[in-house]
C-alpha cells in the first residue's frame, strides 16, 4: 500500500516537473494558429515574394531590389509620405482634446452620459459618408462659406478643398472631427477603473481640479495614452484611403496624396501590382518599427509605475 502511493506521488511529481509541459493547451488553439495562417501569413508572404519579383518580357521574372527603388525614387512617394506626416499631427490634437474631455465626464458633470454619446456619434457614421458630406461643407460654394457669407466675413471664405495649401489640413480636420469620439470613450473606460478613494483623499486635501487631472488621472491613463497613441498613428499611416479618395481624390496637384492612395494608383489605375506589393511592405515596415517604439515607450511606463 505504501510503494502504491510512493508510486503514485512520484508519477505526479513527473508530471509537474519543470520543462515538461502539458501539449493540450497548445492542440487546443491550433486551429486558430492555421485558419490565421491561411488567412493573414500566405497573404503576406505572397505580398513580400511579389514586392521582390521583377516581371520581364515573355512573361518571364527576375529577382531583385529594382521594385523598391522605383518606389523609393517616385517624387510621388514622398510627397505620400509628407502628407501622412503632416496628418500625424491629427494624434497629439485627438490626445490633447480628448483626454480633457474625458476626465470632465469622468467628474460626472450633468447630462455626462448625452454629451459622451453626442461625442460617440461621429465614429460609429461611415467614413464614405462623412467624406462626402464635408465634401459639400467645405467645398467653394459648399455650407462653410454660405455660413461666412451670411456673417458678413467674407474675408474668411475659401475653397479649403480646392486649394493645394489647405487641402490636406480640411482632410486633417475631418479626421479629428470623426475619430474624436473614440479616444474620449476610450479614456472614459479607463478613468472608471479608477478607484473613488483616490479623488476622495484628494478632496480631502483641497485638491483643485488641475491637480486632481495632472496627479491622479494622467498616471492612471499612461498606458492608455501610449496606446491610443501609437494606434492613432498607425491609423494615419495606414488608414486614412477613405477620406483622401471621397473628399479629394488625392487632389489638387496630389495635394492630398497619401501613400494608400499611391498604393491604390500603382495596383489599380497603372496595373503595377508588384510595385503595389513593394510600396505595401514599406508601409508594413513602418508600422513595425512604431509598434517597436511603442513597446519600448510601455516598458518605460511600467518600470516608472512600479
């Protein structure tokens, strides 16, 4: 009886010991792991192994870096990628006003729950729509200008889309105008994570609101910063075809250009799919590298906040 348990002890600690692991788990997700693979890794590899072909004549293809440096040394390209620059100046406004916002609802100030919901409204309305909808508000004999005409400030009337040297900041307008909403539910979620004995003690002590906002919820919402952050600018990079291809076209004089709207131009309207594949892989490694500086900027957070 002694050596049955003896055994039976032994055989449990063989199946605890470190290094061994159980593979169930593993067999359990890995449906999931192959449907993503044959979803999102063939897709990609397809998209990398195509960036490096180079087609010849005869229908035959050679391999090389000649994709990319058409790409790279395309006078459109950057001024592409100038204009997704210029547009990642919409993350620190959308951080700026939402963040503020957010912490006033938080303070459940009256009516908090309409005015989340009014600020909510603009995200959830489709992009095509939107564009189209500003595109008559801004453009010369658009609503902006019939509005600064019956306000006697004419001075103030121009064509913000037609113009080359505002089009692109009526786009950036548009953007933060719409994406608004979702930072201020976002940081909306996070602040009610926070526990109420904080801002108790804090009013204990007389704390003014700008003291309560900059030492208690900017620390609370570090990581959600960071993180609304860098998808902010991800998003900029990446995702801001619709607005560009409803409201102006990449226009005027590729005013408004951005590097999908290269990628759609290259793919679709010349029929070069392998410089598509190219300029896709160079937007890929862009968003790798901002993913790389925000797990950098997330490690700095956690080591301050423990």
């Amino acid at each position: 009886m002694t050596a049955t348990a003896t055994e039976r002890t032994s055989s449990r600690a063989e199946v605890r010991r470190p290094g061994r692991r159980n593979p169930a788990p593993y067999l359990f997700i890995l449906p999931a792991v192959l449907v993503l693979a044959l979803v999102f890794g063939y897709p990609l590899l397809t998209v990398i192994w195509d960036s490096f072909s180079v087609p010849q004549l005869l229908g035959t293809s050679s391999f090389g870096l000649d994709n990319y440096a058409t790409v790279l040394t395309d006078p459109l390209f950057l001024k592409s990628l100038l204009n997704n620059l210029r547009l990642f100046l919409a993350v620190p406004i959308l951080t700026i006003v939402a963040v503020p916002v957010a912490a006033l609802l938080f303070e459940r100030v009256r009516g908090w729950r309409i005015y989340q919901s009014i600020a909510f409204v603009p995200y959830v309305i489709a992009i095509p729509v939107v564009g189209i909808v500003f595109s008559y508000v801004l453009q010369r004999n658009g609503v902006l200008n019939d509005a600064l005409h019956a306000l006697r400030l004419d001075a103030l009337v121009h064509d913000w889309l037609g113009d080359s040297g505002t089009a692109i900041w009526s786009v950036l307008f548009v953007i933060v105008w719409q994406q608004l909403g979702f930072g201020i539910v976002l940081f909306v979620a996070r602040l009610s994570s926070l526990e109420n004995s904080l801002i108790e003690a804090a009013l204990l002590d007389r704390a003014n609101w700008w003291q309560r906002f900059w030492n208690i919820l900017i620390p609370h919402l570090a990581t959600t910063i960071e993180f609304f952050f860098t998808l902010s600018l991800i998003n900029m990079l990446s995702w801001v075809f619709n607005y560009v291809f409803v409201m102006t076209g990449g226009g005027p004089a590729q005013s408004t250009n951005v590097l999908e709207m290269l990628l759609y131009t290259y793919a679709f309207r010349d029929g070069l799919p392998n410089l598509a594949a190219a300029l896709s892989v160079i937007v890929l490694l862009i968003s790798l590298v901002l993913l790389a500086i925000q797990a950098a900027i997330r490690r700095r957070v956690e080591r301050l906040e423990n």
